[in-house]
C-alpha cells in the first residue's frame, strides 16, 4: 500500500470513529423515559422530545436548570404531527448539552410561561448520571 492510500484509509478511520463517538454521545428521551435514570457523558447532548401544542399556549421549559452542568442549546424546535392542520399538536425537541460529571435532576415543565401561581399542566423529571 502507498503513502497516499495509507494516508487516506487512516483518515477515513478518523472520521468514522469520530463520527461513532459522537452519535454514541447524543440521546433522545421522550415521554417513556419520565422518572427514569439516565447515564451521559461530559459533552455529550441530550434531546428531550415531547408531546405539545403550542396553539394552546402550553411549551416545555427547564425548571431550575442547574447551569454549571447543562446548557440549553437553541430554542426549542417544534414538529407538527399533521402541517395542514392549523393549530394540530405535535412533538416539542429541547437540546442541552452536559458540561460536567456529576449526578442530578433535570427537570421539564408544561405550562403558560405568563401564568404565575399556576402548576405546570405537565412534568418531565429525569436523573441524569454524568460522567
């Protein structure tokens, strides 16, 4: 085998482990995995999707994001089960990303942000084991 051929297969290893390495490092929750404990890495992102319907006023939103171990990533993203349909429901996407080791609580609620006083009309809660 040449330089040149040597040199390109080992790129291409490069990128596949790296590309392996990260989608290994990025998980999705949705409502099945409410209350349960969740293993991540520093570094990694979490996608958490959920049912919602922004037409009613209703979003998911953090509640007491611990800001030393996550980020919250863009704003959420909205996927509407049926486009057509003018003010239909669908799946609400909010990304973070895991900043240090360490073990807690993320928490999401649904709720009218303007609403004060008012409980959440839904809660999300996982354990997350960072690592």
């Amino acid at each position: 085998m040449d330089h040149k051929t040597l040199s390109l297969v080992s790129l291409t290893m490069v990128i596949f482990l790296a590309t392996a390495c990260n989608s290994s490092n990025h998980i999705t929750l949705t409502a099945a995995d409410k209350g349960s404990q969740v293993d991540v890495k520093v570094g990694g992102l979490i996608d958490i999707s959920l049912e919602s319907n922004p037409s009613t006023g209703y979003t998911w939103e953090a509640q007491d994001l611990d800001t030393t171990m996550f980020e919250q990533l863009d704003d959420p993203v909205f996927r509407s089960s049926n486009p057509n349909l003018i003010g239909s429901g669908g799946i609400l996407t909010l990304t973070f990303k895991v900043l240090k080791a360490g073990t807690t609580s993320l928490t999401l609620v649904y709720h009218r942000p303007w609403e004060t006083n008012v409980d959440p009309n839904d809660s999300f809660t996982v354990t997350l084991t960072v690592k």
